[in-house]
C-alpha cells in the first residue's frame, strides 16, 4: 500500500492507494476524519485502510486532528465543499464536549447534500451536547453514555440477512472487550442490523445500523473501542462492507 503526505485546506492528511483491478477498475475516493479523547486513532487508520483494501481499489485521504482533547474544531469544515472530492466520509472522531450549532452544520450539510458516510463508535458521543439534533438525526441514532466493557452477543436482525455489508456476517458475534453504547432513540429512517442486550439493563439496543438521511446512505455501528476490536476479522470485515454499501458499491 502506498503512502504519501499531502496537504489540503492548509491541514496535514495522509493518503493511501489500494491497486486498480479490472474487476473494479473506478477507486473509491474515501476520507477519514479521526482524532479526539479515548482511543488509538493511528491503529484504527491503519485496520480500517487494510480492511478496506483487500475489497477493492481505494483511496484514502486521513485528517487526523485535534489531539486527545474533547473539544476540537477540524479545519478541514471551514470549505463549503469540504466533502465534494469523496465518494464517502468515515467519521470516528471523539469530541463530545464540543457544542457548537453552526460548526456542526457545517458537516451535516456537507451530508445532507449527498456525501454517503459511515459513523463509528464515539462518533455517536460527539457533539452530544448539542441542543440542536441535525447530528443525531445524521447519525441514525442518539445515545449519550455506554455500558462498561464487555464481551457481547451480537445478533443479526432480519433486514441484515440481504444486505450488502452484513454479508458473512455470523449468526451470532461474540465482540472483544468492547462498550455497549445506550441507544436513547433511533431515528424515523434508521434501520437495525444488528443488536445487543445490556448487562446493565437487560434492554435490548442497535449496535450496527443503516440510515436514510435525506436520501443519502450512512452505515453506523457503536463497536471500535479498544485495539483488540479493531483486530478482529469480523468486524474489520463488517466495517469494510459498510465503507463500500455507503459509497454505492453493494458488491
């Protein structure tokens, strides 16, 4: 896999070109927006990339800002066109204490008008709290807090058996040592895939998830915590799928 630096809109990201084949011969352009609180954002890069490669040809341009913080701005949203270069955007950026409307729009507009997206783990937490819900309605769902570390089941909903990123999934997923994220409400276009029970509650939650989100694809899943998830094949091999489904490639 190739690695440049490349500089865009005056911030620093890395691109990586999976090879062309004949069978799909048009890459997909795909851009990673991570960084924040909590997690290893350099390993998950490097799983997602991997992943994601052995599927298909691909591009990936990687913003990677903001630290460890909880509060961070990309620089990346001050173009209005920020998003138009991509076929898809994967957002698993962790800023939950940043509350701010207009910035925020910033982003869901970008999607509003088009841009498929997939949403993983603490990009469910971020900006949560917001007063507006352009985000969470972006998202599919709303959720504000986790359950502690686990090992979950993960099981298959019905409308999972035919779709394109599920495929292969098992019957049943036994996670790593990974966060049960609660669910608060999911939203009117928002369809289940997969689900979990909490062993706080004893309530049942989506865990990965579709959403329609003014006629633009977004796949989401709450998994991704720690490195040992971001290890194993069958959600490094969910995640890719879902990468491709967003982007219109359901092969």
């Amino acid at each position: 896999m190739k690695t440049h630096l490349i500089s865009l809109f005056l911030f620093s990201a890395v691109a990586f070109s999976a090879p062309v084949s004949a069978a799909d011969p048009k890459p997909i352009r795909a851009l990673l927006i991570t960084g924040g609180c909590c997690h290893d954002y350099g390993l998950q890069a490097k799983a997602l990339t991997g992943a994601t490669e052995k599927l298909g040809p691909i591009t990936w341009t990687i913003v990677n800002e903001g630290g460890s913080t909880k509060n961070a701005k990309i620089k990346l949203y001050e173009d209005p066109n920020w998003a138009k270069p991509y076929d898809v955007v994967v957002h698993n950026e962790c800023f939950a204490d940043l509350a701010d409307a207009d910035y925020t729009r910033k982003i869901t507009n970008a999607h509003r008008g088009g841009t498929p997206a997939v949403v993983i783990h603490c990009a469910m937490h971020t900006y949560r709290t917001l007063a507006i819900d352009d985000w969470r309605e972006f998202l599919g769902v709303t959720s504000r807090k986790h359950d502690h570390q686990a090992r979950y089941t993960v099981t298959p909903t019905a409308a999972a058996k035919n779709h394109p990123a599920m495929r292969g999934f098992p019957e049943k997923w036994v996670t790593p040592m990974d966060e049960l994220y609660i669910i608060e409400k999911t939203w009117p276009k928002t369809t289940a895939l997969a689900t979990a029970v909490s062993e706080a509650d004893g309530k049942t939650y989506p865990s990965i998830w579709t959403n329609d989100f003014a006629g633009t694809r977004v796949f989401g899943t709450t998994w991704g915590h720690g490195n040992v998830t971001w290890h194993d094949p069958v959600f490094l091999t969910m995640i890719a799928r879902g990468v491709r489904w967003a982007a219109g490639r359901d092969n």
